[in-house]
C-alpha cells in the first residue's frame, strides 16, 4: 500500500463504525477516528504476537536487521504523511525539533539498531575451561508509549525488541493512537504478520499487558505515578521492566558562563516539543553574579520563537497536547505568582480561545519550594531560581526524588565536570540538555525509573542473558 497522504495512512485503520474521534489539540476539532480494543482484542493480539515469536526468533541477526532497515525506508517514503498526522494529532509543529524531526528519528533509530554488533562475550577463557554469555530473545514485549513523542518513543521500544528476536504488542496513549497505528501501519507493510502488534485499548482493557505470564518484559514511559503501578502488575509474573518515568531535570548555570552562548541552547533544553519532554529542562539555578544576564537572553530568545497551529509553516511551538496538561501548567504558574514571583514573559493565556495554547512562559526570583519549581510542569513554563552558593544550587538540584536528566552550563569544561559527578540523575549534559543519541545509553536514577535504553545496552535490556560454560 502506498502512503501518500494522511486519507491513505487513517485508511489502514479507520473504523467503519465506532471507535473515538481523534482531536487536533490546535484547534479542538474532530479530524478523524481510531478503533478502540477490548480486553478481549489484547488477549488476542498476545497470543498472535506469541505464536509469531518462534518464527521471527530464529531469523538471523542479519535477516532481522535487513527488516528493520527496510522498514525504515518504508517511514521515509511516508515520511511527510506521518508528520502532518503527527502534528494534527500531537500538536507539535512540521518544523523544528518537531513533527519532521521526530519521523526521521524514528527511522534513525531503526538504522541504529539494525547496525549495532553483539557477538557472544568470552568471560573466561583460560585452562579452567571457557565461559560466554549469550544474549537469547526474551519473547513478547508489551511496549507502553506516551503521548508527548508517540512515535519517536515507540520505536525506542520496538526497535531494539525486534532486533533481538522479540515479537511486540504495543499500546499507546490514548490521545495519540492514531500516530501511533499509523507508524505501524507502515512498518507492517515490511514486517512479518504479528510481530508487531498495535492495541489501542484503554488502561483498563490493556492490563494484561503487565499481568499475562505470556509477557516477558514490559517498557513503559510515562509518569512515576503509573510506573509503580506496572512494577506492582509485573511482580506475579516477574516479568523484565524497563520504566522511563518523571523527570523535573535541574540545570545548573555556573558563574563563568556565557548569558549570550547558552541562552538559545537553554531554551531549547526546557522548551523542546512546547516543554512536553520527560528529560527537558525544568528548574534552572543560575547564579546571582549573572543571574538578570541570563533571565533577559532567555527572555529575547523566547519573545522571538512563533507559537501557533503546528500546519503552518512559521511555527516551531505548539499547543499542549491536551486540557489536563494545559491546567497542571496553568495551576504551577499561577501558584509561582501568588508566591510572589516575578512573571517576565507570559503566563497570560486566553482560557477562551480554541485549542490548548499556553504561551512560553519564564518565571524569575522564584522561591526554591515552590510548586512551580518542586513539581514538574511538563509544559511551557520554565522557573528560574537564584543562587549564590554552588554547594546550594547542587542540594537543590539534588532534593527531588527524581532524576532524570540534568545539566551544567559554564565556559570551563572542568568545572562543569566537576558539578555533573555530584548530580544524581541518569544522564548529565554539559552546556546542552536534553540531547539523546542511539548509541549512548538512557535511564534514570532514583524514581525516574531503572533500565537503560539506547545502544548495545538496550539491546541487552530486552534479551535474555544466557551464559554457556564448558
């Protein structure tokens, strides 16, 4: 099937009847509608996906690679359908770190991790007799993606499960099903039957998903909240978990930076995707010798970057993807003003107009516990706290129980080292935030969640260590 258009895409899996409407979150209207699964449905599809596993588990390494290369190809050639629907459906903008972006990271990362190697590793090889581990296919993954980077997300989670001889059956957010079936849709045109499976059921309809002994491992990305539900699913069945969950990354901007260098890079880092991006930046300490520096390069950056309907060109932010993120963003900003805070730019949305726009907002002279600060916003609104002691901003930057990602910014590369060893989060950039990159391994620390993604470490997290020893 050709993909040509987003008609061809919702054509490969618009219901004739039934199912629920699908909302541009830009405009509040009902462009189109996606089946909704039973209970019923997910147990099926974990029985096909199982029945399949057998088969694509004994395809060599190379023969699954050539697939997945293939289905890259197949998201290229439909790569401007995929981004339209994307946008309508997300809200994010065609252009910039965007809709575009994110279809040419999902066939990036297939390429990834068709070209990563992983050869038996010898452990022992001595007159004692020789030992290697092997890495063997666990079985059926279940893959349970967000709404904010429904597909980019999903193939962090397919695409290493499928290298390694696992079949999928996958369930995304319900307000971005449609990007999601679309993406599979494609991929499907070049993957053998069942070994990708897309249920968009409801939470309650997809619970076998992290209780059903057929289960081998669960992925999920999404709030902490909801991950220490899955691991108490999984326990009976002890199935293999890797959690991404919440993250209200700090970053840290030491007194030797560059208010003018960094400014668009920190903008950047926290509004990337209108700020709904688990390890963008959240908190900024900034010392007070550059303190008012810092917020006004922010503030010019932020004045000139277009906010609008993700179709039109321009734009480059986007609305929230949906009302209950738009309200959570709203409440911590208007807690930081009735704390006293200093709003310098927005915070100022109209509740009346169409679609869920929050415009970009920066928050100075804010108090550390603030709700603005302490809980994470997960949208455009960025509180910038004051310090004066380096020793204060790292036990700021350290009080969360989260710790995703965390940054430091400074024109000395060895002190920045020297701050990023002290920070607990899974990854720490220096001068910029938020970059991930197929080969380097992904995680979080604390209740950010545990396993790692990315690379011949993600591959590893969804195989079945097997050591062979004679």
């Amino acid at each position: 099937m050709s993909f040509q258009t987003i008609d061809d895409l919702l054509a490969a899996f618009q219901p004739a009847s039934g199912g629920r409407d699908v909302v541009d979150p830009a405009t509040g209207e009902v462009f189109a509608r996606v089946p909704v699964a039973t209970a019923d449905d997910v147990d099926a599809a974990i029985a096909r996906a199982e029945a399949a596993q057998a088969g694509w588990a004994a395809r060599s390494h190379a023969e699954r690679s050539e697939l997945l290369d293939r289905a890259a190809d197949a998201i290229e050639a439909a790569a401007e359908p995929l981004a339209q629907l994307l946008s309508r459906e997300q809200g994010k903008p065609l252009n910039g770190p965007n809709a575009r972006f994110e279809v040419g990271a999902c066939a990036a990362w297939l390429r990834a991790n068709a070209a990563f190697e992983l050869e038996p590793e010898v452990l022992v090889d001595d007159e004692s007799g020789r030992a290697e581990m092997h890495y063997a296919p666990i079985g059926v993954v279940a893959a349970i993606t967000p709404w904010n980077w429904p597909q980019m997300i999903s193939i962090w989670q397919w695409a290493p499960s499928l290298r390694m001889g696992n079949t999928v059956v996958s369930k995304p957010a319900s307000s971005t099903t449609a990007s999601v079936l679309a993406l599979a849709a494609v991929m499907n045109e070049v993957l053998p039957e069942d070994v990708l499976i897309v249920v968009p059921a409801s939470a309650r309809d997809a619970q076998a998903l992290t209780t059903d002994p057929r289960i081998g491992k669960v992925m999920f990305t999404g709030s902490t909240e909801v991950g220490r539900q899955i691991a108490r699913d999984a326990a009976d069945s002890v199935a293999r978990l890797t959690l991404e969950l919440g993250g209200n990354d700090a970053g840290i901007v030491l007194p030797d930076a560059d208010p003018a260098a960094i400014a668009e890079d920190l903008f950047w880092g926290a509004f990337i995707n209108t700020g709904q991006t688990c390890a963008a930046l959240k908190r900024l300490y900034v010392h007070d010798s550059i303190y008012d520096e810092v917020v006004e390069a922010l503030a010019e950056v932020a004045r000139n970057v277009p906010m609008g309907v993700g179709l039109d060109e321009q734009n480059v932010l986007g609305p929230l993807q949906n009302r209950g993120q738009y309200e959570v963003v709203d409440r911590l900003v208007e807690a930081a003003r009735d704390g006293g805070a200093r709003i310098v730019l927005g915070g100022d949305p109209d509740h009346e107009a169409p679609g869920n726009f929050y415009p970009t907002t920066l928050v100075a002279d804010i108090d550390n516990d603030n709700p603005l600060v302490a809980e994470e916003q997960f949208g455009p609104a960025l509180p910038i706290i004051r310090y004066s002691d380096v020793e204060q901003a790292i036990e700021w930057a350290n009080a969360l129980d989260v710790g995703l990602g965390s940054s430091v910014w400074s024109s000395d590369r060895d002190a920045a080292i020297a701050v990023a060893r002290r920070l607990e989060a899974g990854t720490t950039w220096i001068n910029k935030h938020g970059a991930v990159d197929p080969r380097v391994p992904f995680g979080g620390a604390k209740q950010s969640g545990y396993g790692l993604e990315f690379g011949v470490d993600g591959l590893k997290a969804v195989s079945q260590p097997h050591v062979i020893s004679y």
